[in-house]
C-alpha cells in the first residue's frame, strides 16, 4: 500500500529533529515530511525561526532539559535522532568558547543521555568540515588528521568523541556529518539562509546587491588562482537528502560512520561574485581587505565515500542554481 504521497508506510520512520527552527534543520524536516516521515522538531529559538516549522510539530524544549526529552522520545515513540542543535559562528567561538562548549557538548550530552533513558539507538549528527582545521591539502578525505583550529570545531569533534563511546558501550549508532559549506535554499520557497548576523559569503553578496553597501573579500593574496579563498558549496537540500540516507543506513543496522557532505567542486569568492552578478543581472559592490583569521586557503570536500557507501549524489551541484534559489529567498523575504 501506497500514501498518497507515493511513500511507502513500511519505511516511515518516526524522527525527531534538535533544531529543526534553523537553515539545514528546518530543509531537512521539509524533506522528511514529504518523503512521508513522522517528524516532531524541538527548538529552543534562540536562533532558529518559528515560521521555519510546519504548524503543531514543534516543541519548544531545551537541549539541557534531559528529562523533558526522554518523556517526549517516548510520547514520540522516537525511532532515530537528527541533531542539528548547535552554536556555529567561528568567530564568536574564538571570544566566548564556553559558550560553545555548553550549548554544542553538554547540549549533546543532555540529549544523548534522554536517548538512553527512552531507549532511542540511533542519531545522526551534524559535524563539520572544521574538525579538520588548516588541512595540508585538498580535496580532504575522511581519513585526514582531526585537529580543529577554534572552539567551533573542537565541540564539534567532542561530540563526535562521545558518539563513539556511547556506540562502543551502550550501542547507539551514528552517522556524523561533516558539512562543507552548506547553501542555497529550498526551491518551493518559504525557506532558506537567514543568520543573525549573517556572516556567511552568498547572503551577504545578495545583501551588497540589493543594498548597494560593499562587502568585504576577505584577502586577494591566496595561493589560488585569482588569489581568493576556494570552498564547497553544498545545495542545502541536497545536505538535508544525506541526513535521510544517513537515518535508513542507521536503521536498516548499518554500523556506525563519518562522511563528508560536499560536491567535490571548489569556487573562488570572485567566481561567487561573478555567479551572483550573472544570476542577479546586477554588479556587486565589493572591497578587498585583509584576510580572516583562520581562514585556510582552500577547503573541498572528496565525497566519494557519501557517494558509494550511502548512495548520494547531489541535485543541485551547478553553482548558479545555488545562487538562484539563494536569490529567490532573499527576494521573497524582502517583499
Ligand atoms: N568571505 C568573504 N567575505 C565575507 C564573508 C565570507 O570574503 O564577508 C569568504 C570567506 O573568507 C571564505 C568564503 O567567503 O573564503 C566562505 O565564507 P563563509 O563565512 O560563508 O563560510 P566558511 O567557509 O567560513 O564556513
């Protein structure tokens, strides 16, 4: 039998989502929800938007309160965890680390323990391409030394840390993510990149563009091609589609893995500019300054390993088509 949606009932999956108010969490929980999943989202909104949740799915809960957790994964009858939940600005990382490593490891922990409590065996986990700090080249494989260069990606490698202790002693499996750089927006609309403050390059770009303030290319003087920083961009959706694979691989008794969440393409900040101003029609008012601090040169994802063991392949890989759905948020917020 067959639901309407065309999903097969046998494989929908009860799923609770930590921060399912933000950009990656609330794409995911949109993707779930039409792939026919049972979604209940919990949001502190602290940063994440409440109009990012479709009505009655969400609650809003504390990561830190443990027993309000368990009692809802059993409400729920919660079959796997996606975590998002997260502090994620680097910069403020670097002045305020206590902050990350409440919120991101004791959040984690908190919630790891009501998993515990409610006999919940499965999470996936949203990791970064931080936790390889400065790496010595590019493209960078899973196998690559770990040793994050902020707070950020430090949090981020201790929850990868106890992920692998709760498996080896109490068989809860994982499948952490590390996410290049996540952009776009869902192309039904309603959805997309909205930080507060934005510190990330295509909103900001569309910002310049629609406001006509410059923004600042951080350093023209890389050992790149034109001289400015490489990074993978990563269609959000197509990010949301890894989470999915990640939750079947988990539930279908696949042991517990990382993968690395990217195309395998890097593009300059000035091939960004110039898809901006091609998908735009409009120039961006742009100054170069000097770099930013603990930005590496390159960064891109070898995603071989997402391809083959869990059968990913992006959608959205053409970088103008990023930029296109970007720009359609951005419009349709501005209206
Ligand atoms: N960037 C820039 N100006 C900005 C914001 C970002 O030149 O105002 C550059 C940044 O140096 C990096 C790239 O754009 O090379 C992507 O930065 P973003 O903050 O979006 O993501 P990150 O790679 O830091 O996760």
């Amino acid at each position: 039998m067959l639901l309407q949606s065309g999903v097969d009932p046998v494989h929908s999956r009860k799923i609770l989502v930590t921060g399912g108010a933000g950009y990656i969490g609330s794409h995911t929980v949109r993707l779930l929800l039409k792939q026919g999943h049972d979604v209940v989202v919990v949001d502190n909104l602290s940063k994440g938007y409440r109009h990012n949740v479709p009505e009655g799915r969400l609650r809003e809960l504390d990561l830190t309160d443990t027993a309000a957790l368990a009692s809802l994964m059993g409400e729920h009858g919660t079959e796997a965890v996606i975590h998002f939940a997260a502090f994620i600005a680097v910069g403020e990382s670097m002045r305020e680390p206590e902050r990350y490593f409440a919120n991101n490891v004791s959040g984690s922990l908190s919630l790891l323990t009501a998993m515990l409590q409610a006999g919940v065996k499965h999470i996936v986990f949203s990791s970064t391409a931080a936790v390889y700090g400065n790496p010595a080249s590019s493209p960078i494989a899973e196998t690559f030394p770990i040793q994050p260069v902020n707070p950020y990606g430090e949090s981020k490698v201790m929850v990868e840390t106890m992920l692998r202790w709760f498996d080896q002693i109490h068989g809860v499996t994982s499948v952490c993510l590390r996410y290049f750089n996540a952009s776009g927006a869902d192309p039904d609309g309603g959805l997309g990149e909205e930080h507060e403050p934005e510190t990330h390059l295509i909103p900001l770009l569309l910002r310049a563009v629609m406001t006509g303030k410059p923004v600042t290319v951080f350093g023209a003087d890389y050992d790149t091609p034109d001289g400015t920083c490489i990074r993978d961009y990563i269609h959000v959706n197509d990010l949301a589609q890894a989470h999915i694979l990640a939750v079947e691989h988990l539930s279908g008794g696949g042991a517990s893995d990382q993968f690395n969440v990217g195309t395998g393409t890097g593009h300059t900040v000035m091939e960004m500019i110039h898809a901006v101003e091609t998908v735009t029609g409009k120039k961006v008012p742009y100054t170069v300054g000097p770099r930013r601090e603990g930005d590496p040169p390159g960064l891109v994802a070898a995603s071989d390993k997402l391809r083959s063991r869990l059968g990913w392949s992006p959608e959205f890989a053409d970088l103008r088509t990023i930029v296109q759905h970007a720009w359609n948020f951005a419009i349709a917020r501005k209206a």
